[in-house]
C-alpha cells in the first residue's frame, strides 16, 4: 500500500507523431493538471492530504517514497501542492508568476489507493457506474475534461473551455466519446480523471436510480466497508447540490482509461495554453 515517486522524464504526445521528452525539474508543457494533493504539516512532521471541501482534509497513512526529496532537490523546501495525472505525471504548483515544474512518476504498489483513512481511490466500477470513494469537489478529483456537444466538429476528441479559449486532447477517443453519449449524457459531459486513471462524472440521483443505484444502500456499505470518510463526502455533495439545484449530484465512476482506446487523454499543446485545474472559471 505505497506510492513511490520515480525520477525519470517522461512523454508528451506532439502533433507531428513524435513524443516531447521532458525531465524532471523542467517546465511541464500541459500545464498544472491531475489530481490534487497538499503536503501539509500535521502534529510537527509533514503529510500528504486531500480534500473533497474546504477544510475537510484527510491525512495519508504514509508519505509518498522519495517525494519530500525530490521536491527539495527541485524547489529547495518541502511545503506546496502537487498534482498526479493518469500516468503518474507528478506536477508541482506554479508559483510567483512560474511555470508548472515536472518532478517524476508516481508509482504505485498493491492497494495503494487506500493510503488516505476512510476513502479508496482505486476502487473499480461495478455495473455501469458506481459512487466515487474519493474526493468529490471539482477542484481536487481529477484532471478535467469533457465530451465535447456533437454540433461542435471536436469529436472524437476531448475538449475544455477556458479563459484563454478552449483546448482539445491530441489524442483521439472514439470508444470513451461512444459510452459517454450512449449510457450517460448523449449532448456531452463534463469528465475528471484521477492519478489512478479513473474516469469520474458527476450524476443526479435519477441518474443514478435508472441505473440501478441506490444511493442511501451504498453509502450503508460504504459505511459497513470503513469507507467513513468516502459517507461524508459523498453526503456533502449530495446535500450541496440539492440546496443549490434542487437535486443531489455525486461523483461517479464509469470507467478507466484502459477499458477505452489505446490511451488516456493528453492536451494538444500546440493549441498554446498551459492548463490549469487551479481555475474554477474553467468549463
């Protein structure tokens, strides 16, 4: 049950076929995406944390091997926000007016997805969706994307609004694009993907009971699981929403980039926007 950051470079796709090198400590050219986590400091020693809300943090069982080290190589202290996509791309935050730096992979062993008390961000979908054991606030589950509306000429490809404009995935998703507007939303849908390559969507409680999903039943397993803390961001969202839309929305999972096309989602960064999942005025 660990994670392990490894400091080799990595891989972006380009427009001409060939792949972007990049090493660690050098400018991340997709931007600031990924998942989010902190590295906090808890009863005088340093933690990773998540939260689904603000203030609502929980506390890893363990630090990610080699992490504090290799933010301090890179940096020169430990403190900061980080985020991991789907491939385990670690970014750390921006800062002062800088660049998004590139520190390594995350690796991970058996189990991992159960280093944070109480949540499982490893958990795999049963049916056609489930409820997510995460996180469940737009700003911190995952890297953010959406199945474009089917006027719009972009599919197969991914896209997201911004405010230096929009930016489409370089990579082509036909599969995924076919199971979103066949089995969740036909005029598209906004998308999260967590450092463990889950795909995660919100969905109303219709939604969820036409599928089969009875959302009090799940959160009574969760509970009876020791998913404790997957209960109270679950119900908090749920709670939020129906005050602010008249219905409970939740995160679900319904899927992972494995089980679509031959890879997961990367921005086409000739389009020339570093991305931020920071910006909450992003659609």
């Amino acid at each position: 049950m660990s994670w392990e950051l490894e400091q080799s470079p990595t891989l972006i796709p380009e427009g001409n076929g060939s792949d972007q090198e990049v090493a660690p400590g050098s400018t991340y050219p997709c931007g600031y995406i990924g998942s989010k986590f902190s590295l906090r400091r808890v009863a005088g020693r340093i933690s990773l944390s998540l939260k689904s809300y603000s203030g609502n943090h929980v506390e890893s069982k363990s630090l990610p091997k080699n992490l504090l080290k290799s933010i301090h190589e890179i940096k020169g202290e430990h403190s900061g926000t980080i985020r991991i996509r789907w491939n385990g791309d670690t970014i750390l935050a921006p800062q002062n007016g800088k660049q998004p730096l590139y520190i390594g992979k995350m690796r991970y062993s058996e189990g991992a997805g159960l280093i944070f008390p109480g949540l499982d961000l490893d958990r795999y979908k049963s049916g056609p969706l489930s409820v997510y054991t995460g996180p469940h606030s737009a700003l911190d589950v995952g890297e953010r994307w959406s199945v474009p509306g089917y006027k719009g000429n972009i599919r197969p490809k991914l896209t997201r609004r911004h405010v230096r404009g929009r930016t489409n995935t370089i990579t082509k998703h036909p599969d995924l694009v076919d199971y979103v507007v066949h089995n969740v939303q036909w005029e598209g849908k906004r998308l999260y993907i967590n450092n463990f390559g889950h795909i995660i969507t919100p969905v109303n409680i219709h939604l969820l009971r036409s599928k089969g999903v009875d959302l009090a039943k799940v959160l009574e397993e969760f509970d009876e699981q020791g998913l404790y803390n997957s209960v109270r961001f679950t119900y908090e969202r749920a709670e939020r929403t129906n005050k602010s839309l008249g219905r409970p929305w939740v995160m679900a999972v319904i899927g992972h980039v494995n089980d679509f096309d031959d890879q997961g989602p990367h921005p086409d960064t000739s389009m020339g926007h570093s991305l931020n999942d920071d910006e909450a005025g992003e659609d």
